[in-house]
C-alpha cells in the first residue's frame, strides 16, 4: 500500500513576523492573515516488510537507515519518532519550490509527511492537530526560530486570519465577508516573481530575536494587521485602499529591518517597481533572497505578457488552495 501526503504552500500577506515564538511571548500575542497556494509538498511512503532491514529515504539525497535516530534529514527524522514508527519505510518527497524559497517549504514538507504517517497508522488527528505537530517539532524539538503562521496556512487550506497566543495556543478569527471578498479579489492580481536568490529562514530569523529594534517594528508591524483585522468598515472601495496600505506600510517597515534585503534584492525590487504599474511589492518570508510578491494594479491587460516581456521567467500566479492538506493510498 502506497500513501502519499499532500500539502500546498502559503503566502503570508498581513502581520507577519508578529507570530514568531519570542514575540508572542514578550508581548502577548502575533496575528496574520494569509492563504495557502495551489502548490503543494507531496511524500510518498511505502511500508516495507518487517524483515527489511535498511529504510530508505529519497529527497535532495538519499539515506538509508535502520533506526531512526539514525537519520540525517531533520524533519523526517522528529516525524517519524514522534509517532513512534519501528516499521523501516520507504519515503519519497517532492516539492514545487526548495527551502529557502519563503513561501513555506519547510511546513508544507513536514505536513505533507505527517498527513501521510497517521493515514498509515490510522491515527484520528484533524488539520489543526497536524499544525500544533508540526509546529511543535519544528519549535520545541528542532528549537528553530520561527512562529506557527506557516504550519496553520499550510494546514488548513484557504484564507486564513491567525491569532497566536503564548504556549503555543492559536485560534481562528472570522473575518467579515466584506473583508474575506476584499481579499480574494486582490490576491487575483498577485503575481509570485523569484529573486533567484535563497536564504536560510533561520540564520535571518535569529538576528531579530533580542533586538529591540526589531521588537518594536514587528509590533508596528502587529498593529497595522491588527487595525485592519477589528475596523468595522465594510465599505468595499474602503476595505480595498486599506487593505493595500496596510501591506505597503508593514512592507515599509519590514523593508528597513537588518538582514531582510541587501543590494542585490534591492536592485531587483526597484526594476519591478519601475516596469510593472502595482499596488504594492514585497518579498516574503523571511527575507534575503526567495519571492517577490507583486499586487499588479487592476487596470493592466495582460498582466503575464508584462511580466514576461521583462525577461521575467519562471513567475506564477498563486491561486487559493482551499482544500489544505489531503492524503491517498494506492
């Protein structure tokens, strides 16, 4: 029997940084809005016989291994120890975009997994379960620096607005409809441009914890989320100039912190700005290198033929995912 686990990516659009672990632990709470892609992780496990005597795990490379605390690959090994599989497997991942791409990758490969391992082992765990999972081996057990916006957009499929509180807890907020369809209809002119640059989400992840600086533009940063997310305007021309301020000035501010760009980045996001008419641009995730997210102004005909007569290559246009993680067997 063949099970494979399938989970999209995320784009983060509002509060991000805000759900970080530390900051949601100094100062009370992180929010986000964001949504999951229809690009997805896909692992694809295989139960070998009993008797077999090596695992074998195919990724970037290839391991093969008799216990699990013998495994290389991080993510797969808390995975496999969190739920306890003595059973040696054969595992195949693949995935639309590598680490350091910023829309993701890490979550959307360990959700992909663990969807996959409970279908196997037929353990009852809904989506929200699998989020806390994964952000717990990602946070608690593999101690890395980041927040839990990923692990929840990538799970629960859609568009979603997150409410991160101390201990790990995280609740939904319901967003008025005038709200959700703002939204929805700006991401339908958002385009993904890559910087053809990675980075490693950590080692920038780090150099803001303990900055005070830092600390206070990520409550800015907070704030203006937070002030889209409770105003009680439902005017929809309203909603949208708010909705596109709010993400340019928590890109201004984001723009401006340590480590986020460099010249190369910067040389990249002005020609962007230059040539394509937009409401706002920004990198996400981390920063240092993967996407660049482009709000092209509602009135462009022809939005890809724009992009691709700059010599953009390689660009998508990021479409809802409104299923969230799945799993099958064969």
């Amino acid at each position: 029997m063949i099970t494979i686990g399938k989970a999209p990516y995320r784009i983060s659009l509002l509060g991000g940084s805000s759900d970080l672990e530390w900051f949601v632990e100094k100062e009370g709470y992180g929010v986000s809005i964001g949504f999951s892609i229809d690009k997805y992780s896909y692992s694809v496990v295989n139960v070998l016989p009993n008797d077999t005597k090596k695992g074998i795990l195919k990724y970037s490379s290839i391991e093969r291994y008799s216990h699990i605390d013998e495994i290389v690959h991080p993510l797969i090994r808390e995975a496999l120890d969190y739920f306890n599989f003595t059973t040696p497997l054969e595992i195949s991942t693949y995935g639309f975009a590598a680490g350091g791409s910023g829309i993701g990758g890490s979550s959307s490969f360990l959700l992909s997994l663990l969807v996959a391992l409970i279908k196997i082992k037929e353990i009852d765990k809904d989506y929200y379960d699998l989020a806390q999972i994964a952000s717990d081996i990602e946070i608690n057990r593999l101690k890395s620096p980041i927040g839990r916006q990923d692990q929840y957009l990538c799970a629960l499929g859609g568009l979603s607005c997150l409410k991160f509180q101390p201990n790990g807890k995280v609740s939904n907020i319901k967003l008025i409809n005038e709200k959700n369809k703002v939204i929805r209809k700006a991401i339908e002119n958002m385009y993904l441009i890559p910087s053809h640059m990675k980075r490693n989400a950590d080692s920038v992840l780090k150099k803001f914890k303990n900055n005070s600086t830092v600390q206070s533009d990520i409550k800015s940063i907070r704030e203006i989320a937070n002030k889209f997310i409770i105003s009680e305007e439902t005017r929809e021309y309203c909603l949208w100039e708010n909705f596109h301020s709010a993400v340019s000035d928590s890109w201004e501010i984001k723009r401006n912190l340590a480590h986020v760009m460099n010249d190369s980045l910067n040389e990249k996001y002005e020609f962007l700005k230059r040539n394509i008419p937009n409401n706002w641009i920004r990198l996400i995730g981390a920063g240092s290198g993967g996407y660049f997210l482009v709000s092209i102004k509602e009135d462009v005909q022809n939005p890809e033929n724009l992009i691709s007569s700059l010599g953009l290559k390689e660009f998508i246009k990021p479409n809802i995912s409104e299923q969230g993680l799945s799993s099958s067997e064969f």
